[in-house]
C-alpha cells in the first residue's frame, strides 16, 4: 500500500480553507490550497434585515481552491467537504431557492414554540438525544413550514451535502451531520414518525449515507474551473459535520479523555459507544450527536472563540488598532481575574457589541467590569476556561467516563493562554493539537475509504499523534471552584 493525495475542503463559521494532503502509512502532510472568509450578509425581507450565508460566494471560493490544487496534482484520488452543522438549503428541482438562513438569524426564536407545541422537549430528548439550541435545524424546519417555503421546496440539503451536490449532481445527508437536525432515531435513520408529526414533507428529505462512502465524480461542466486528470477524483463523504471531523483527528485514548473542539463554539465532551439519554443529561444539556465509525460524540456546546472574535471586531468598528496576538500578550500579564462572567449566557449569541454586553453582565451583578481591551480579553479568556472545566467534570460525571487528560484541538489549541488556564481550572493537564483538526479528520476518512490507510479510528489517531506536534500544559493550581 503506497500512499497518495486527497483534498479537505473545510468551512468554518468564519472562515473556509481547501487543503492538499499527501497521506501514507506514516505520512501526514498537509498543505494550506486557499483560505478564505465566510462572511454572512444581511438581506432586507419585508420588515427586517435577514440574516444569510453567502453559500454561493463559498462554493465560488471552493472551486477556486481545488483548482488550485488540480493545477499542482491532476491526479488527486479523492475530495472531501465538512462544514458547521444545522443550517441547510432548500431546493425545488435541484435549483436552490434562496441563499441559507444563518443560525443566529432571529427567526429561530419563534421556531422551539412550534415544535413545542407538538412534542414535549422530554420526549424530543428521549427520541433524538439532542442538545436544546433554539437554532437546531428541527426549529429552523418548523419556521419554513409555518412561513410557507418548506411548501416550495421538494428537497433539505446541509450545508457540506449542497457543496457536495453542486461538485457532484447527487443529493444525499451525511449522518454524523444529519444527526444534529433532531430528526434521526437512535438508530441513525430518518425519523419518520417526528418527520410527520412536526408536519414536515418527508420526500424533502435525501438517503443517508455514512462516511466513508462515495458519493459521486466531478460533474464534467466543471472541468473547467477543476482541470484534473481522467474522470477527476472521486467525492467521498467524510465526517460532514466539522466537529465530527475534528474528533476523528483527536490522538486521544477516549476511555480516558475529554476532547474540546475549539473554534467558534467550543464543544466539549467524550466519546461513547453508546448514546447515554439521560433526563440528568438533558437537563445539563448536552447532546448525543453521531460520530465517525457509528461513535458517538457526547458533549456540549460553549459559545468558543466567538466570544473573542467579535470582540476584536467591535474594538476595529471603533477605530481601535487592536489585534488577537497582541492582546492575548498583555491579557498574559495582567493577574487572573476575580470574577469570571458566565460565557454560556445567551445574550452573547447574536452578532454585536460583545465588550458591552459583558460589561452588561458584570455590571448587572455589581461588579466591576474590565476597563481595558486586554482586561476585556483576559476575562474572556478565563470565563471560557471555567465553561470548558465545568463540561468537563459534567461530562464525566454524567458518563462514568474518567477523565485523566483534555485534548484541545481546533484554533483554540494555538492560544496558550486559554489551554493553561483550562488545565488550571480543570487541575487537568490539557494536550493541545493539532490546530487544523477538522482538515485532518476530513482527510484521514477520505484517506481510508480510498486505500490509501487501513484501521479503526484509534489506528488513524495513532498516525495522528506520530505526525503532529502536540504541547502539553500541566495545571499550576486547581481552580475549578475559582
């Protein structure tokens, strides 16, 4: 077995980036083909400015990233796309009705009412093991029935299956992603009974498919933008959803690990055989979603680097000269905080000022709040390190799971700060890396399912862990309670 090339197309809630990647038994090399923003727009809809993702300005950025890859190796073996969870196209005759809904668009609000009103929030735990989040695709579904567009559309496509259909003419859902709309039984297949109950069309929704399967060729009009040799590459389904990507790139022992995904979100959890649907479980609201190799990925989600990243773009509307690096430089220096802020607080979700809105919640309650844009940063920081110890120790009181290390992975793993101050408050110690987790997940199932590597997912972690760095940071003191 000789080792060969695949390409991860990744899209990120902010950003996107198609990687090239040589892989072998003890090769993992990726290369960085083209990163771009993904920036949302705000489209007028009678009285209100819509929130959307630019799905097609995406794909245009796709396309122009494995073109740059076929111009350097025409003879790529295989592609493969993830992206963030819940949010979806609709279509009608295979033509694409409107630009997708972002999750944080305010019409998710009214979309857990009507779905309430049909089936008690118990009982959608009992059937999907979801997470509440006022934006799962289920709530988002239930607004387009009641607004009428689901009666326009004849098929529901996730975000990373569109991408895959517009490369490949065929429609399909990946399960590890499909798993986060609330619409699949514990035994991974459309729900059908819910599916009806809520009202939804069922022919709407396409044939499941696992990763690790290949979903298509090239369609030959792009031959064009993508000029590979022969019939071009194959498309392969990996872990569609980025954080089950990223979780297959975990070098974790998981009988004996937590893992926290960070990026935009934070997602913090183990890794199960078997789903645990607990009402302790719901109540603390973490989630069962599917994973690589019928995993599961038992965790919850921390609002993440959001937090930090809209920061630093409010300090820029302001005509503050202001970049992360810098900052998280003289948050450094600065002495830990007294007081944390509650990072999971749903007032930060939407897009906006976040320093007032934290500021908000400190002054609220009394406190004062930081005064600087390090001080600011440098307690965003450590809220977020309070949220990740929290889940963790939930996590594993909740699953028996006895958690001796974190892993953190995603671009969370290069922010030094943040991993010593998760190991101080987890009195843990926290391995981070690798940074492009999601990337090398993507590539390691693609890898597999063309030949290129044989194994289970702890023999594709091993290559994992003897290819990439990983930084240890070991806790200074124990600050769960801090």
């Amino acid at each position: 077995m000789s080792g060969g090339t695949v390409a991860a197309v990744d899209l990120g809630a902010t950003s996107g980036r198609v990687m090239h990647a040589r892989v072998g038994a003890d090769t993992l090399e990726l290369t960085e083909a083209a990163r771009f923003l993904n920036t949302p727009v705000r489209v007028w809809e009678g009285e209100r400015a819509a929130l959307h993702w630019d799905v097609t300005g995406l794909f245009s950025s796709v396309l122009e990233g494995l073109g740059s890859v076929a111009r350097s190796d025409p003879g790529l073996a295989s592609i493969g796309v993830d992206a963030w969870a819940v949010d979806y196209g609709l279509l009608r005759g295979g033509r694409l009705l409107g630009e997708p809904y972002h999750y944080r668009d305010e019409r998710t609000a009214r979309g857990a009412d009507l779905v309430h009103a049909a089936v008690p929030p118990a009982e959608l735990y009992r059937e999907g093991g979801l997470q509440f989040l006022p934006f799962n695709s289920l709530y988002q579904l239930a607004v387009d029935a009641a607004d009428g567009s689901l009666a326009a559309a004849d098929r529901f496509l996730l975000i990373p299956d569109l991408i895959a259909y517009w490369l490949t003419g065929s429609q399909h859902a990946e399960r590890t992603n499909a798993s986060t709309t609330g619409l699949l039984t514990a035994d991974g297949a459309w729900n059908d009974a819910l599916i009806e109950r809520l009202g939804l069309p069922r022919t709407a929704f396409p044939e499941l498919v696992d990763a690790g399967t290949p979903v298509g060729r090239l369609l030959p009009s792009l031959g064009h933008d993508l000029p590979f040799a022969g019939a071009g590459p194959t498309v392969t389904a990996v872990g569609s959803h980025d954080t089950a990507s990223a979780v297959v790139a975990v070098p974790m022992d998981a009988s004996r690990a937590a893992y926290i995904s960070c990026g935009t979100w934070g997602l913090v959890g183990v890794e199960l055989e078997q789903r645990v649907v607990s009402e302790e479980g719901r109540a603390a609201n973490f989630t069962n979603e599917g994973g690589v190799d019928g995993r599961i990925r038992y965790l919850h989600n921390v609002m993440g680097l959001w937090l930090l990243s809209e920061s630093i773009r409010e300090w820029q509307r302001r005509g503050l000269h202001v970049d992360l690096p810098g900052l998280l430089a003289e948050a450094a220096e600065l002495p830990r905080p007294a007081e944390v802020f509650d990072a999971e607080d749903p007032r930060f979700l939407a897009p906006g000022d976040m320093p007032a809105r934290i500021a908000g919640w400190f002054q609220e309650r009394g406190l004062r709040a930081p005064a600087s844009p390090a001080g600011m940063v440098r307690v965003i920081v450590e809220s977020l390190a309070a949220a990740f110890a929290a889940t963790v120790q939930q996590a594993a009181a909740l699953t028996g799971v006895p958690v001796e290390a974190i892993h953190i992975v995603g671009g969370g793993a290069r922010n030094a700060l943040l991993c010593q101050a998760t190991a101080d408050r987890a009195g843990l110690p926290v391995l981070a890396g690798p940074v492009e987790a999601t990337a090398i997940g993507n590539v390691l199932v693609q890898a597999r399912a063309a030949g290129l590597l044989t194994g289970d997912l702890e023999t594709l972690r091993a290559l994992v862990a003897r290819t990439t760095p990983i930084v240890r940071y070991t806790p200074d003191r124990i600050l769960v309670h801090g």
